[in-house]
C-alpha cells in the first residue's frame, strides 16, 4: 500500500517491550493516514493475552469512534515528507 492509500480505519497496537513490532507499528502509522498507534506498557509481542483490559479498552475506543464517524484521517500538519518522519509537509 502506497502512502494516502486506503480509507479503513486502523488501529495498532504494540507491546513496548515487543522490540521487533514497535519500528513496524510506528512506520505503519506513518504510512496509513487513518492510523492510530496504541503502545501498552510492560508488554510484548502478544498485548491481548498480557493485559487484556487494556487491550480490550483500547479497541473499544476504537470501535466507538469509528461508530460515531469521528476515526477520520491524521491532521495533515502531523504528516512527514518521509516513512522515517524526516522533513514536514
């Protein structure tokens, strides 16, 4: 998917001790303009089965505001020319 494809409203969500997910999560994040970025304390790769509440407190804000029409696109002023978040707009 190139930058400014798809419309779907994403969320991720990235354990902070899961080293080999945080750089794609936040790339990911840079890439997709409807993309939220959840980094849960004190977990890892598998943030569902670490902490359940917050996950699942994590995706139900997620699932409202998609519901309600407010998970829109990222405020273009928090877009960088670059996936390494190098150079503003």
């Amino acid at each position: 998917m190139g930058r400014g494809g798809g419309r779907t409203p994403v969320l991720l969500l990235a354990g902070d001790e899961g080293d080999g997910s945080l750089e794609p999560s936040v790339m990911l994040k840079r890439m997709i303009p409807t993309c939220g970025l959840v980094i849960l304390p004190r977990t890892g790769h598998t943030v569902n089965l670490e902490d359940p509440e917050a996950f699942n407190d994590a995706v139900g804000h997620f699932l409202a505001a998609v519901n309600n029409g407010d998970w829109g696109e990222r405020d273009p002023r928090a877009v960088y020319d670059s996936i390494m978040g190098i150079g503003h707009p």
